[in-house]
C-alpha cells in the first residue's frame, strides 16, 4: 500500500540521481486495469443487492474496496519500483517481492533477448522474472549471486532473465557502465 502514496505523488522508490529507471510495469497495466474495473463493478454490485441487509452489507463491502486497493497496489508497485541501473551496478526487481542487486563487474553479457518460460519449469542457475509471461532481457554473469525470495527462499543464479518495457534501451545504458568497470 506504501507503493499507492509513492504512485500518487509520482515518485520512484530506489532512483537515485544518475540512476537510469527501467520500467516493466507498460505490459501488465490493461490486466491490473481490467481487473481493477471488475472488482469495482463487483463491489458496486453486491453493494446493491445487499443494501436491505445492512450488516450484510457492512461484512461485505470492506474486502470489495480491499480487493480494488490490493490489486491497485500491485501494480503502483510495479511502476515505483523499477529496475535500476546506475554506478554501484544493476537491481533487478519485480514490485516488492524481489531486489537483486548485480555489481556491473559480475555481468559479462547483456542481450535483448525474448522469451515465454514456463512458470511450471525452471532452468538450473536461471533466474527468469516475467511480468505478463515474458522476459525481454538476458544478463549472463562471470559467477554466480544469491537472489532471495520475498519468503527467504535463497537461489544461486548465473543468468537473469528480466522484462523491461523499453529493453533496447536498458542494454544501452547498462553497456555505458560496464566499460567503465572493465
């Protein structure tokens, strides 16, 4: 819900200055909108049908406003939480669930790279963070890091594979750094 009053007032949580911002956020706006409209419709809806039962009505109607502002939220974390790049190296995020951060010295290879994984599936040392069931950048390390799951759930990964709505020019602006390190 931090992300809804960081979303208003149009800031971006973790852009530093001389930070490069590089949204995902663009491919999963219509679903989080379209959802947005239905729950709203459904709370309207069932606001109505149980106006002559008031507490009924009062049992009800908080978990349909709940559900709007929730799904609301999620995507507000999306677009203030963006993936970084900058100096101190690369952070790769999906809203607040995941922040791993890349030194720009680990990264030997950066690609436009489109793919559709399998959510079912995944690669040994493979890091696939999809949004809208597709990554569009590959970031291949020289070693590996541990990428921490919003559970703890900890993950040895050599290659990182991320959406980014503009990914042309986020492999820019990460190969402008990376002559810098090497």
């Amino acid at each position: 819900m931090r992300s809804l009053g960081l979303w208003v007032a149009r800031r971006r949580d973790g852009v530093g200055r001389g930070d490069t911002a590089v949204g995902y956020a663009r491919a999963q706006a219509p679903t989080s909108y379209g959802l947005v409209f239905v729950f709203a419709v459904e709370t309207v809806g069932v606001s109505f049908l149980l106006a002559p039962y008031p507490v009924a009505h009062l049992v009800m109607l908080p978990p349909g406003l709940y559900t709007v502002f929730l799904v609301l939220g999620l995507h507000a974390a999306a677009v203030t939480r963006p993936h970084v790049v900058g100096p101190g190296g690369v952070r790769v995020r999906h809203r607040a669930s995941l922040d791993l951060r890349i030194p720009l010295e680990l990264i030997a290879r950066v690609a436009v790279d489109v793919r559709f994984p399998d959510a079912n599936r995944s690669e040994d040392g493979v890091l696939d963070v999809a949004v809208a069931s597709q990554t569009s950048l590959t970031l291949t390390l020289v070693r590996p890091v541990t990428a921490v799951s919003l559970w703890g759930e900890r993950r040895r990964v050599r290659t990182v594979r991320c959406h980014a709505d503009d990914p042309r020019a986020a492999v820019a602006a990460i190969r402008a750094l990376l002559p810098a390190v090497q």
